[in-house]
C-alpha cells in the first residue's frame, strides 16, 4: 500500500478522509495533542487494523473521539461530574473514561470488551472528521507500539509509511503530549494518565479532589486483572479435539475431532484472517456467556501479529477465577 500524505487545508482533504474511514481504512490525523492513528470506532475490522498498523501487543482500550456532547451521550453515560467537565474542556486535550451507555456503538474491540468507554472531544479536524462520518473516531497515537508518539505528519509517515493509504498534514500539534485521562466520580477524579490539562484545573472546575488510580481501592487499571473478559463457563484453550456438549470458538477451515458432537460452533475467522478473527473476539465471547454454558472450547490460533493480542485476551478469560 501506498501512502499518501495530503496537506489538511486541501480542499477536498476531510471528504477524503472521511470517505477511507468509511470504506474501514486508517486515516493518519491531527490533534491538538498528538497525531492519532484513526478508524471507524464502530466498525471492528477497522478497530483490528489500527493493532495491526501498529504492532500493539495487546487489545489495550482505545480512546473514541468525537464532535461533542451530542455524540458522547449516544455512546456513554454522562453523570453531573463529567459533563462539568465537558462544558470546561471539551473541545480540547481531556480523556474521560465513563460507563458504557447500553447500545452504544463502539465496537467491543474499542473498549477491549470492558463496561467502560473513553471519550474525548478534540479541536480542529479530528471532532469534524467525526461529525462528516457521522460516528466517533477510535485514535490512538499515529505511531508503532512502544516508539514516540508523533506531532507530525512526516514523524507518522516515517514510522507507517505503506500501513495506511492516507495521512492528513495539518502542521506541528499545538500540546505535543497525549490528553489527559480521568475516571469522574460522585466524589474525586481518578487520574489515569497526565496530560495537557493538569489536576489542579480539573480540581478547581470541579471542586473535587483528584487522586492516583493507587489511591483509589475501587479503580483498577483497564485491562490488568488476571482473569478477564470471562465468561460464565471455564473456557479451554488451544483444543483439537472436542468433547461431546461443549460450545466451540473455531479458526480456520480445517474442523476440529469431534466437532459434530458441540452444542454450538463459532468461528472467528473461516478463512484464517486474524484481523476478522480479532473483530469477531469479543462478540464470541459474549455468544457463549450465559449460566447453561459451562464448557468452552477455544480452537488453537496463531501467535503472531494480532494473533498475540487474541491470545492474550483468551488466557484471560480462561485464567483460574477466585
């Protein structure tokens, strides 16, 4: 694939845009803060290309970027705290991670299948891109995993060159450094990440106190516990052969011994494509959580690429549970 750089003040530079989003392809973007490496938050394919792009070893929880307060109650609940928030900070460099609004449109693979979403309002063209496509933009840094997060166009282009078709140039980000991250609360704020805006401003427009996620019993970091993504039945990894009863989670087309004796199959990707497997992850999971499934059988799927993000997520939901 070749990728195209094009200054963000073309004019047909948003339409652009907006219309490889929609087709599910990565667009390279502007922020305030750092460029962000975006794709249709709704779209799972999409949200498995962005790990892709970047080598992320695991399905980490993905910020969904949007136009406004309007989109972000269509995504999250909202509480008296963080729309105070909203109503200081956004549009601008603050991240807040708040309970998933029941039917909301993110993808699971944006939330890593948590109950939590994170939503941020930035300036400029990110919060239009959102508004033409009519759906938020899931956006980490426009960067391969563990390297620096750019602040512009020709940083992304040397670290993605050929991973997206298209990067929008629209100069040096103005803050440089990634938006701050809160959990609002009835009583504090959970800092989770520092950032543009420091916990003095966010104390003093909220008159709360703000804490460290290790101060905090009741907050965890997304993602950290060992058993995870689980769901009512103990699941059993890398099976070749199936036991008469169990629900199987399939790869690829070669079928498994004794599958004919399951009680139901899901494959996550017929045809091997562990970008379709990726997408497909947590809804399987989800399929298979109910109170009268008590075997779960995992079909053995490859450890490279995404296919260690997959893993990853699957060792979780079959750890032992207290």
């Amino acid at each position: 694939m070749k990728t195209e750089l094009l200054l963000a003040d073309a004019p047909d530079a948003e339409r652009r845009a907006a219309e490889c989003l929609a087709a599910g392809e990565l667009v390279g973007i502007p922020t305030e803060t750092v460029y962000g490496l975006a794709a249709d938050a709704t779209d799972g394919a999409a949200v498995a290309r962005i790990f892709e792009a970047k080598g992320r070893p695991h399905f980490n929880p993905l910020i969904c970027h949007v136009p406004g307060l309007a989109m972000a109650e269509t995504l999250a609940e909202l509480g008296p705290v963080a729309r105070r928030l909203a109503e200081a900070f956004w549009p601008g460099p603050l991240t807040m991670v708040l309970p998933l609004k029941a039917g909301s449109a993110v993808h699971p693979l944006a939330t890593a299948g948590l109950a939590t979403v994170a939503i941020r309002a930035p300036r400029g063209i990110a919060g239009r891109l959102a508004a033409r496509l009519g759906r938020p933009l899931a956006a980490p840094s426009a960067n391969p995993s563990g390297r620096v997060s750019p602040t512009t166009a020709a940083q992304v282009l040397r670290g993605l060159d050929g991973r997206l078709p298209l990067i929008l140039d629209g100069g040096p980000c103005d803050v440089g450094v990634e938006s701050t991250i809160v959990a609002p609360g009835d009583d504090r704020l959970v800092l989770l990440r520092a950032g543009g805006i420091d916990r003095a401003e966010l104390a003093r427009v909220t008159g709360l106190p703000v804490v460290d996620p290790a101060d905090d019993a009741a907050i965890s970091a997304p993602g950290q516990l060992t058993s995870h993504y689980a769901p009512a039945g103990r699941v059993r990894l890398d099976a070749t052969d199936i036991l008469p009863g169990e629900h199987v989670i399939a790869f690829g087309a070669t079928p498994l011994a004794g599958q004919e004796g399951a009680a139901a199959i899901v494959n996550l990707s017929p045809t091997g494509d562990l970008r379709e497997a990726a997408a497909a992850l947590f809804a399987a999971l989800a399929a298979f959580d109910a109170p009268h499934i008590t075997r779960i059988a995992v079909a053995p799927i490859p450890r490279h690429g995404l296919g260690e993000a997959i893993n990853d997520r699957l060792r979780r939901a079959a750890a032992p549970r207290g």
